[in-house]
C-alpha cells in the first residue's frame, strides 16, 4: 500500500492520544465520527475507548491493525508510537503532537524521522493541523470540516490552513483533500505536490508555504503539477527580503523573494497576494472553462460598475475591445437590444436588460470574446432571478466561460442558487472577477510552454516537464582558470575562452604602454585600473572615458597609478564602444534556488529602478528573449525614439550562456557583465567582474548548503 | 430655508408621480412610509392617495405645502412641476424621472434647469436614484434603505450608489446621507461636498464620480472637506485615457486619468480602486482613532497571517519595526508572555494567547507603535470571545487606532459582537486591515499640508484652503512675445525674459558665423536646426552634438540646412553642457482640469518609463520639491552611484515658475522644457518648445470649455 493511499484512503485509523473529554484524541475520535469515518480505534495508556470507539493501550493489541496512525501524545512518547505503527503494519502517521524542531529540538526531530524510516511508516508534521479527504469521509484534524469539492489545500501553516477551513463554506469553494504538514521532516511540498498531480478528485491545488524544504526539487514538482492543473501559491515573506549577503551587483538586485516570484512563474504557478485571491482563483478555475485568450467582454445594466471592471481588467491585462461592425449589426437587429444607445464594450443594457437582454447580448458578444463578465446593479424593486437565467443560459450555449458580479446583498439572492447551478461563479467585485479571468487566461497560455521547460541541461534533452530545475553534481565540473583574485582581465580572457565576444584590449604597466595602446586600439580609448582589492572601479575614480591622445593617456595611467595603491597590477586599455545600448548580465546564488541568472537595463537610471528580471539557471535563448521582453526598458532594446532596434538575439545568446556558467564551474558563485554594449549587430562586453566560492563557503549546486 | 435643509430635513414631502400599485410614485411612498417619514402627500394626475397619504391633483392644492418634492412623473411634465413646486414655496427637488440629457435631450434638461432657476427651486437630478438621510428617517430613493451611520455617501451613478446601499449592511457600515445625483444640472459634486464639509452627522464623504462637474471648483471644494473630514473616492475610467490629442511632448506623457490622480492626490483626497476598499476606509475612519504615524505592530496567534499581513503593511508604506530592547523586557517579564520564543514584530503569542496575552501584548507594544492590528486565526475548539476583549481592552487603555482580523467564519463569531461593540473593526484579511491603517496615515499625515495650498496665485494667499485652485480670468493676461509659430530661439528669449537661465547662444545663418560660433562659445558646441514645421528635431536629425572645429561646425551646418529643407531658418549654436543630469518640465492643458505642470527625469529610459509627476498648476516650490521626490528616478538627483546631489531648489523653482506661465500668459498651451540640464549648482534649459492656442482654440483657464 502506498504511503498516499495509507493516508488518504485508509481501510482503518488509530487514534494515539487520550480520550478523556476535552483532551485531543478525544476531539480528533469526535471529528472522525462526525465526518462518517467509523473504522477507528483509540490508542492510550489506560486503553480506554469514547464514544463507541474501542479503546486499546498500544497499537499492537488492535485486532485488524490501521493502515493510517493519527498521533496526538505527548512529545517524547511519539517516535515509540511511530516504532509500534510500523511493526503493527502502518504505513502512514500524521503527528499533530507539537515540541519538535519548531521550539529547537532539532535531535528528537530527526531521531523521530529515523525511526520512521527503519519502520516503513511515511509522517506527516509533527506540529500539524492534520489532514482531509472529503471523498473519503477522512477528517483527522482540529479544524472546520470543509465542504467538499475539488481544490486541494496543501498548507504548511496549520493555523493558516484551519482558516482558510473554516472560511471555504462562506466563500463558496470545497475541497477535495487538505494537508497541513507542520514541520515537514518527512513528507513534504514536493510529495504532496506529486501526488496531488495524478489525484483524479482535484482540479485545482492550493498552496500556503513560508519556506519551500528544497529549491530546485519543488521547482521541478511545481512544473510536473502546473503542466496538468493549476497550481496557486501564496509565498508568504514578500518583505523579509533583507539579510542575506550580497557582494555582486546582480547578487545585490536579486532580492529572495524575487527569486521566489520569478521561480514560481518560471514552473508556471500563480502566486496570489493572500486568501481572498486564492478562493476567488479556486472558484474560477473549479467551475468554469478554460481561458483560451484576452478579449473580454462584459455585459452590465449599469454604467459606473462596468467601468471599474473594465479597468480592473485593463489592469490585469486583458483586452477590451469594442464590437466588431458585424456585431453591432447584430445587437442592433435584435428586439431585446435594439434600444441601445451605444454600444461598446463593457455593452450597458441599462435597467431594461433582463434574460432575454443579457443572453443575446453576451452569445453574440462571445462570438469575438474570450470570455464574459456579467454584471448585474440590482435595485431592490426587480427580480433578479430572470438575468441569472439569461446569463447562465449564454454559458450553457456558448460553451465559454462567463463569470457573474450580481451586486448586492440581499436584493441578488434570488440569483445566486441559478448563478451556482448553472456553473456560473459569481464575484463580491467585477473588479475580482475580472482579475480571475485575467489570470485564468494567463495560465492557459503558458501552461503548454512553461518556461524554460525546454531548456538542456549539459546538452541533455529533459524527458519530464520541469527537469531542468534538477542539478546533478557533475563529475566533470570545471574551476576558474585562475588561482587567487581574478580581476578583470582574467574575467575577460575566461569569457573569451567561452566563446562570449570580449573587446580588444591591452593591460600596461607604464605610461609609454598605455599611450601606444591608444594608436594600436583606434584612436579614442577607455583606461580602466586593475587593481587588487577594487571591485567597484566606477565608484574610486577607476575608470577614465574618451581618451584619444597618447598624452592624455600617459595622463590618464598617471592618475590611474595612485587610484590603484598598493595593489596596483596595471591598466587596462579598451576601445571606446559608442552606440551601444548598456546591459547588465549575471549570475547569482540564492539560497533556496541555487544558481539565478539576471538580466536589466544598465546605466545609473535603471540600476535605481531596479529594472531587472530573474530566472533560476539555466535558462536557453528562447527563455533569456521573453526575460528581455519583460524589462520595464524593453523598448530601449527594441528601438525607442527614433534609435535603431538592437542585437536582441545576440543578447539572449549571452544571457542563455552566462546561466550555464555556474553549473558548470564548480567554484564560480557570482558574475556581473556591466555593462554589457548591446550594438545594432552584436554586442561587446564592456567589464566583469567574478565571484568565486572560497574554499569554506561550497555549496552544492541546487542551493542546498 | 436653505436648499440644504428642505432637502436633507424638510418639514414636508410631496411625492409627484403615479400612486397606482407597482408605479413607481407608490414605491417611494412606501419607502418613505416605512422609513418612518410620514409628513407626506402624493401628487398625482388622478388626485389619488395611497396606503394612509393624501392624494392631490397639484402641489398647489396641498394645504401645508411641501419643503421638498420627489418627482417621478414622465419626462415631459417634469418642468411644469418644478415651477407648480416653486409657486406652492419648495426649496428643493429630487428628480429621479429621466429622459433628460443622458438621452440626448439636452435642450429640455437645459429649460428644466431655468425653469427652477426662475423658480427658486434647487435641483437634485433629473435621472438620479433619489436621498437619504437616516438622522431624519428620510428615504426617498427607489434603492436599499441602508443602516445609520457616519459615512456620507455622494454617487453620480444611482446604480452603484444603489448597490452600495444594498451592500452596506453586510459590510458593518452604515450612512448619515446619501445622494445620487444623476445628470447633476443643477446641484453636484462641488455642493454636495461643500455642504457635507459642515454636516455634523458626518464623519466621512465617500463619493463615487465618473467625470466631475468643473475641475477647478471641484479640487477647491475636495481640498476644503478633505482640511475637515476624510473624503474618499472612487474614480471610474482609469483605463479609458486614450482619445485625447496630445501635441507635445508634455502633453502625452499626462494621460486624463492621471491627471485625475495627481488632482485628487493633491486636494488631499483618498482614491481607491473599489467598493470593497472604499467601505474598509469608511469602517476604518468611522469607528478608529486617527493614525499619527507609520509604525504599526502586528499582534497574532499564527505565523502566516502576521508574515501576509506584514507584507502588505510593508507594501502599502507602514514601518514593521522590531520592538526595542526595552518594550522586550517588559514583554518578557509579564507572566502571560514569557513563554514566546521570539520577540519579533509580528508578536506571535501563538495558541497560547488569550485574553491576557492579547491585552498585555498590545498594551505594551502601542507604546511605540502609532496603530495595532490583532490578528486571530481561530481554531474551531478555541473561544474566540476572551481574545477579543483583550483586543478592546488594550484599545481603550491605549486610545491609540487597533484594527482586528479575526478569522474566519463561524468559528470567530462569539468574538465580532464584542470587537464591534468595542469599537474595533474587523477586517476579512490582515492585508485589507493593513491597507486600512496606511490609508488612515496617510491622511493624517497630509491633513495638514494639503499640497500646494500654500502656494499663492499671482502673489495673493489665498484665504481659504483649496483657494489656489479657482483661477479667475486675468484682465491684464499676457501674450506671447511673437507672431507665428515659435521655434527655439523665440522660445528660448522668452523665457530668459522670465528669469530662466537658458544657454548662451548664436542664432546663424552661414556656414562662417557657424564656424566662427565655436570659438565664441567656448570649444565643443551643439548645433540644432531652426525651420518651421519641425517641432522634433532629433527625430529628424536636426541635432549635432559635440562640434569642436570651426571644420565640423561648417560641415554641421551644411548638413542642418538639407534637414531644415524649405522652412529652414537658421542653425542655433549653444555651448556643450557637460555632467548635467537631465530633467524634462513642462506644461500643459487638461480639459478637466486646465493647466498641467509636468516633471520628470530625462534621457530615454526615463521616457521609455514615464517617469513625470504632475500638478495641476499654478504650485509654489515646496510643491515643486515634492514632485521631483516622487519621481522613481529621484535617487539620481539627489546623487546616485557616486555623483553628487543636483541642485533640487534650482528645479523646484523652475518648476514653480514654469507652472505659472500658462495663468499668465493667455495663449501659452503647451510648453516643453526638455532636456533641462541639472547642475549641481543651478541648471540650464537645453531646449524650449511652445504651443500656442490657435484663435479657434481658445478656452477659459480653469479647463472649461
């Protein structure tokens, strides 16, 4: 029997815990019952049954022993409960019982995790809310027994979880199965998530998580999942994002929870901002069809309402577009609709539109839409049952999806029973119910190319959806060409090396070399120091622009001497690159994720701004275009202002490379290209800087230290 | 009696319209009846009454003749009413029949309104879904009779102030007033406002408009309620900017609804996107205390929620700070909290916080917070009443603002009572709570600053706050100094007659004076085109940059003549301006709301971005500083990555100035200073585009047409 099966669909449950009333194996045994789960039994010293239920003092004593063990004893008495489960043939355990490594009892945590393994049982917690299985009439938990339906809820916070239990009936949304895994040490995400993927009862999963328990494996099972139904996560932590070091200039724009909101979009999750968003996204994708595009439509009997969803909408991304001519001949030619004044889009039947109205009116718009919003501003002296059926009726014959926003109160009440029955969800807001259609759409759309899924690894062609996320050690795994401080022209000589185009350049050690350089490289040069100790040239007066005498540049290497100081190696002589559009590529390490990879705008404006995208490496060419795509500058790359587009392939090339890099160089830990000169044809790299790991700091490749 | 009055409290009521079952003058009676207003008589062509009221045949005929009349009576007999309801000593109407412009008729609205100008009748309507006034039981309105309350609610959409009514009571808020005013031809936004700036029984305005009347008087009056009481507002048509012909450069980066968002920002009003956001702030500002500052603490039993909640704090511009050593020992020392682990702000008092635990937490906390938020998620087992009296407790002992999420459903149902009673709102989530709390500082905070209001027009101070934005026509306005169409040069020496430093400069005509420019200018020049019709010039490469031979300069010119083509004028030399920073300011024209001063940073990406701020004009240089803070790209003026800081003063007073010229000078439409070179100390205008109205084109100063 498989640990999921153990867990979910038990042929029998023990409950371990005292039954005397008030304690927590009695309320678990009272929950069971109450659910309809009966082939329950309770474990406790004094072997006492409750309510009908047989009571027995070790697990082992049970006649037909439990496939699922739900522990509720106390703390230093649970990896001996765990230990007679296995012998007695459990397979799984949910330990609710608390005081483990979440109050520091790091030792006892593993020892329980131990004893788990050598006895065959899988655990859920410790320190958990417990599970459900509505289909199973399954509800070991403390929490509000949540209608049933089709979202699974996997929790790591168990109070988190007990809310959104106890909120899902008001809110409209059921549930198929719940999990609140508490201290993860066993079962955790990336088990549930997989799971959850070939669970048949669940259209849509939830996810509350603090921390994913490992980067790269999460990624790879949130890909799995993403890619057969949606996966909305709600990352808690978006603030918390200081504390970590960061010694690159792309390590310093690559905040944590940047990386966890382009990880997430990068397997294809939806993360939302809190609960409200997560239920208004359940309930959008368990009731209604697919998304398939941007063009909405919406129908309303009031001005003011339509136009706060059509700009929720806008917002979102969605477009609003006006009828066709052909639709307006439509609309105009039936009886229902011909005393429009305008119509536009959102189509405002004003208070004449009832069923008929409303169902003309959206079929014939959802001919040249992608789905409807139905709005209806109900005054309280008309029914507002005839427009649900309309709408509902529109649905049924269109086959797309139309979500509902019948405001309010009392006076819609008699609509919502239709709206429900007929499939049709319904929205506090059309200002939500825009942004679930909004989003609804986006996932459809990157759903079947979730990003960077085809991406090789080490020239490997993933099998599975989200296996790039998956870094093996490499036995081969290359070092940095260099002992000690690299400086930058080590950097650009190792890039040259790896095929990424480098300017030419001299490094002189005298005043006499720097000024032949300046003839030898074209006649307008740029003097940078390279010195031991000087990452950031820029900001110590390191670099000097435009030189283009050899008087200037005998200058120039003079001023150049004293910037360097004691560490001073020489100076490096480049060619001025004019024209060029400034990026900055590089490579970073997050914690959680392992190797990321950035890519912005450069120059001091956007480097304020902030103007940068995140992957988690590595990423191909065709990834690196669509991070190009999402800079807020992006139409500088593409020709803004009358300049000429630039070299945008040439710059996805690059970054597609640069991501390769830290898998493939065992000590590189961060690189920054900035700037890099993206020119109308080609591009050069203008400086670069290396991080690499001193010999304390390795760390494996997928983030996991 | 004053219009206010025998609208909001008349001694007697006639409906006018029909009193037969399910017409709509027998719904308004039975509104007023059961609202408890019984100082009513029905006017009807049949003289008849209905449910206990008199019946007449004309207003003229009612003994006690009525304060007030509701009309509902068809489109065509509307004006005779007003001027029977005038005759019989009405001060008021409510016209809820329509027909009227809306619909085309804008001759018939137009003799409606002198018929009550003639009349003394003042107008609410016609097309509107009538008043409310729960202090004196008065209800006619075809919508929800919503509970009492503080919150003044002023819609131009009688639908969405309907279903606002409807929701109303759902939502925990409850209304002084309410009035929706329709097609508005007489009474709207500005006297609503302005007599609810005084009204006792209102605590807040929240108004809903989708165009307002005239933009100059409407801020005027906004800026003086919002000195008082808070006003919030909802803005539809955010999306819909397009459509608006924009000439210069100005002009399109000041789309109409952002200057919407500047002048509701600056009157100190607070907009919000939706209903739900909108009765959160009126919850928040009806029953808290006002928030005097930005540092919040959270209060939790449960880790997640305080993070989520944490987050949109953070988001939404509070401080989460960590409580200091002081406010730790304290916490640590009482007997109810020195079991927590961490002394993190959230407090997590986990599910041992009770009543106790909650009380002394907060108590303790607010000693160096400016609000609280108590978050409880419940569990089903767990009393949620003894938590929320600690919440009330602390609330009162402190008198400081504590806003409450008690999640969720029924399992927090014992604890609304108490926290309602208490004076303590409950928000659905903590991120809404959150949002609430920086609104409430935010207002605070500019309460006393309204932007701009110190600014003077044309030296005055103005008396009353918001005076600055009624612009009267000025007899003595000035003309701009040319004839024709202006380019640079003529640009550039009026401005320098206005005290802006602009570039020492040659206009030439010959390739020798261009020659001979460069050394008189002092060795690296710009040479820019002057011809009619090319407003763009380096569109069109009408701009050479860094000439530094009299041999460049004749070829420059050379080529500049071929660009200038048939209107070519003349080639402007200015002197190269170096380690400037650049800035674009300009002005220009909003139908809505007149005169526009626009700044924001330079160069490409800045415009790529749009990164500009603007005001409506005329501001004073405080304002002025204020804007360039709120540019994205503020850092760099203020010295980023190692440049030193701008001259901030010299750019506010150039803004300050530029944002008075279009109320001075009467054909002056548009003006583009861009770039402007920011020095670090002073600045120098780069380049000057104007736009003049043309003689078809004129318009009065305050926006209306």
């Amino acid at each position: 029997m498989s640990w999921a099966k153990a867990l979910f669909e038990p042929r029998s449950v023990a409950v371990v815990g005292s039954a005397s009333p008030g304690k927590l194996g009695r309320v678990l045994i009272d929950q069971l019952l109450a659910g309809g789960f009966d082939r329950v039994s309770i474990v406790g010293p004094k072997g006492h049954g409750a309510l009908g239920v047989p009571g027995f003092r070790s697990i082992g004593e049970i006649a037909s022993p439990p496939d699922l063990v739900i522990v509720a004893s106390p703390a230093d008495t649970v990896t001996g409960v765990i230990e007679d489960a296995g012998r007695a043939g459990a397979k799984a355990a949910v330990i609710l019982t608390a005081g483990f490594s979440e109050v520091g009892k790091r030792a006892e945590e593993q020892a329980l995790l131990e004893a788990a393994r050598r006895s065959g049982v899988r655990l859920v917690g410790p320190n958990c809310a417990g599970i459900v299985n509505t289909k199973a009439s399954l509800f070991p938990t403390l929490e509000t027994r949540p209608p049933a339906g089709e979202v699974a809820f996997v929790s790591q916070s168990g109070a988190l979880g007990g809310a959104v239990l106890a909120w899902a009936e008001e809110q409209g949304v059921g549930f198929s199965k719940f999990v609140s895994y508490g201290n993860g040490v066993d079962l955790t995400d990336v088990d549930f998530l997989d799971m959850l993927r070939t669970d048949d009862d669940t259209k849509v999963v939830a996810l509350y998580v603090e921390t994913v328990s490992d980067g790269r494996a999460f990624l790879a099972a949130a890909a799995r999942l993403a890619a057969t139904k949606p996966l909305v996560v709600i990352k808690a932590g978006r603030s918390a994002s200081g504390g970590r070091a960061a010694l690159s200039h792309t390590g310093s724009l690559s905040g944590s929870d940047a990386v966890y909101d382009a990880a997430l979009r990068q397997c294809g999750a939806i993360r939302v901002a809190g609960v409200e968003e997560m239920f208004d996204l359940c309930r959008g994708f368990t009731t209604l069809p697919p998304v398939r595009g941007k063009r909405v439509v919406i129908v309303t009997n009031s001005g003011g309402p339509g136009v706060l969803a059509a700009d929720a909408a806008d917002a979102a991304g969605l477009e609003i577009r006006a009828p066709s001519e052909t639709l307006r001949g439509r609309l105009a030619a039936s009886e229902h609709l011909s005393a429009l004044g305008s119509l536009a889009n959102p189509i405002d039947l004003t208070v004449q539109g009832m069923e008929d109205g409303y169902r003309e009116a959206l079929v014939a718009a959802l001919d040249e839409a992608d789905a409807a919003l139905a709005i209806d501003v109900n005054v309280p002296y008309l029914d507002s049952a005839p427009i649900a059926r309309g709408v509902v009726a529109a649905a049924r014959a269109t086959g797309k999806p139309v979500a509902a926003c019948f405001m309010a109160g009392r006076t819609v009440a008699s609509a919502l029973p239709i709206l429900k029955e007929g499939g049709v969800p319904n929205f506090a807001t059309g200002e939500r119910a825009a942004r679930v259609l909004a989003a609804m759409g986006r996932y459809e759309s990157t759903r079947f190319a979730v990003r960077g899924s085809q991406c090789a690894v080490h020239g490997a062609e993933p099998a599975v959806r989200g296996a790039q996320f998956v870094v093996e050690a490499d036995p081969k795994a290359l070092r940095l060409p260099w002992a000690g401080e690299g400086l930058e022209p080590e950097a650009l000589d190792w890039l040259e090396s790896e095929g990424i185009p480098t300017p030419k350049r001299r490094l002189v050690t005298t005043a006499d070399e720097a000024a032949d350089a300046v003839g030898a490289l074209g006649g307008s040069v740029v003097l940078k120091v390279v010195a031991a100790g000087i990452l950031h040239k820029s900001d110590v007066g390191g670099v000097i622009l435009g030189v283009e005498t050899p008087a200037a540049a005998r200058d120039g290497f003079a001023r150049l001497r004293q910037v360097g100081g004691e560490g001073f190696r020489g100076v490096l002589v480049v060619p001025t690159v004019r024209g060029g559009v400034e990026l900055l590529v590089g490579v970073s390490h997050d914690p959680q994720f392992g190797p990321v990879v950035a890519a912005g705008v450069g120059g001091v404006y956007a480097e304020v701004l902030r103007d940068v995208t995140l992957r988690v490496a590595p990423i191909d060419a065709a990834e690196a275009r669509t991070m190009l795509d999402e800079l807020r500058g992006a139409a500088i790359l593409r020709g803004a202002r009358g300049s000429r587009p630039r070299d945008l392939d040439a710059a996805a090339g690059l970054i597609a490379a640069v991501s390769f890099l830290p898998l493939r160089y065992d000590d590189l830990r961060e690189l920054d290209l900035n700037p890099v000169f993206l020119l109308e044809d080609g591009l050069v790299v203008g400086d670069a800087r290396v991080l690499r790991w001193g010999a304390a700091e390795t760390c494996d490749r997928g983030g996991r230290p």
